[in-house]
C-alpha cells in the first residue's frame, strides 16, 4: 500500500461520513469537495487541508515558532532557517546522546503494541514528521497528520528528503479527517497536552483506530511540577494556552471504556528540544555509555514520579 493508496482511508472531517470527491486527481492543486456535506477543501502543495469549515487558524501551534520565542526568552539568537532545518531532519545529525533518547522514548512507544510492518498508523499531531519517519522505518503505512500548514510541509520535506513514502494531511485531531476504524494504529507524541480537553483527542484516536493506540505526553506528575517550579519546564504556552499535562489514569479510563487493554505508565527523561553542550558532551565515546547508565538508573529510581507519560492501549483480539 502506497501513501496515494492510503487516500482512500481519508474523509470530511465536518460530517465525517462524506467521500471526498477527485482527491486522488487534486493533489497537484485545486479544491475537493464532500459528497455528502458539499463542504470543500484546498489542496496546496501536494497536501490536502482538511480543517473543519469555519476553523480558526489564529492560535495554531507550530513547534518552529514555539523554539523561536523559547530562545528569544533567552536572549540567544536563533534563526528561523535553522530551526526548520533542525526540524526536517532530527534527530538525523543530532549527537548521539540526542538519538539515542528520541530512540529511547520511541522504543517505550510501541513495545506494547503489536508488530506494525505493514499496519496503517495515523500519527496525530506529527509536527515535522520525525515520528512519522520513526513509524515508517518500522514498517508502518503512516498518515501523518498536523494542524500547521508549516509542520506538515516540513513533514512532507522530509520524506522526499530521506525517501519515505507516508501521507502527509492537514487537520485537527480533535476532527480527524479519518473513517470510523480506517486504521489499525492511532499513534500521538506532545500533541495532545496543546488541547483544551486532551481527551477530545483521546476519543479520536479511538475512533480511527481499530486494533491499538500510543499516547505519550507530558505527564501531571512529580517530577514535572518540579521542572516547572525550576524553569525547565513551562505552565503556559506561547499562544496563551494551558499546558494540559495527562494522568495515566485519565486516559487508561476513557481508553477502558471504548474496549481497549491499557497498559500505562510514568517514567523519567529530560532532553532540550535544540540539543546543547550536554548532549555534545554525551556523545562522546568516552562518556556515552556512562550518560546512558545514568539515565536508566535514574528512571529506574525515580520513573513511577517521572516527568512522561507512556500509555499503550490495544483491543482484544
């Protein structure tokens, strides 16, 4: 299955129940419309725009204009050309210390998931598409999908880049442009915690997808409020918006509800999202064995109160 085969899996995210008319043949530009609802949607750059009608893009997060005002809090300068960069390509080039935790964190991801070669995967919320990458390298057909008309066209850039083949769709998870079970994996790394009510996003992902889901966010945990109260972590985001940090047990119920198994859980990892001297220094041949020591033993210690929330959930067969 090809990602223009994976189109087909697509629908109006206003009724959700409408075909989207001519998508296959639009993706060089134009609009399409819903079958059913006659509401209709632009395609620019080869990516369909799938926001509900009437959406109000004005507070949308965009992660490259998150680190730009992080850094101009620090008074460092930062250039945005950079940072897309940056964005494209991580954690490809970044020191090692740097891959090896996004690896880490990405393991811990879908160690409880069934095998994903050859699954559908819809990855909400993908930003740049480095998970994206992650699932695709795992064998996973990918809908990677972003509110940000930025993030997804430097999603869509790193695919042509590394040559990847995985979709790429503007929407909002809290509307999925997704049909009821289309999937067989809903799959969210820190996209849920930007919502109002992080379960929202937590039902769509129920609904999309028929065998498992993968959550990891930011958790309302020890050592999270800890990080806030020392400065590393943030309460507030940029656009004004809450921090909406998740319990496990919060999503283990909604998840219990809908049928699923979950398996949930806390644990400890600190990196800065623009790896520094420390993840140089990490890096090191000398040191990178040591570093990895330490971070395991410190999760080992201090997980159960850790700072991110892992919750694996799958249907029975």
């Amino acid at each position: 299955m090809t990602s223009r085969d994976l189109l087909r899996l697509l629908v109006c995210p206003a009724c959700r129940s409408g075909e989207l008319i001519g998508l296959d043949e639009r993706l060089a530009g134009g609009d399409i419309a819903c079958s059913l609802c006659g509401a209709r949607y632009p395609v620019r750059g080869g990516i369909p725009v799938l926001l509900p009608p009437g959406f109000d893009a004005s507070q949308v997060h965009d992660e490259i204009d998150h680190i730009h005002e992080h850094k101009h809090q620090q008074a460092d300068y930062f250039d945005r050309g950079v940072a897309e960069e940056f964005e494209i390509s991580r954690p490809n080039g970044a020191p090692e210390a740097y891959r090896w935790l996004i690896g880490e964190k990405f393991r811990r991801s879908v160690e409880h998931l069934p095998p994903l070669a050859g699954a559908v995967v819809i990855d909400a919320c993908c930003g740049s598409g480095m998970d994206a990458e992650l699932l695709a390298r795992a064998g996973a057909r990918v809908i990677a999908i972003d509110i940000s008309e930025g993030c997804a066209q430097r999603a869509r850039q790193r695919a042509e880049r590394f040559g990847l083949d995985y979709l790429v769709v503007v929407g909002d998870v809290e509307y999925l442009p997704v049909r009821d079970g289309a999937a067989d994996f809903g799959y969210v790394h820190d996209g849920l915690h930007h919502l109002a009510d992080p379960m929202v996003g937590v039902r769509e992902l129920a609904r999309v997808a028929r065998r498992g889901i993968s959550v990891n966010e930011p958790a309302d945990a020890l050592g999270t409020a800890v990080m806030v109260r020392l400065g590393v972590s943030q309460a507030w985001e940029e656009a004004g918006n809450r921090v909406a940090r998740l319990r496990p047990e919060d999503v283990a119920r909604e998840l219990s509800r809908d049928g699923f198994d979950v398996h949930a859980e806390r644990y400890l990892m600190y990196y800065r999202h623009q790896p520094g001297r420390l993840m140089r220094l990490a890096s090191r041949p000398t040191v990178r064995q040591a570093y990895r020591m330490a971070v395991s033993a410190a999760d080992g210690l201090f997980g159960r109160w850790g700072n991110k929330l892992q919750v694996t959930a799958v249907r029975p067969d």
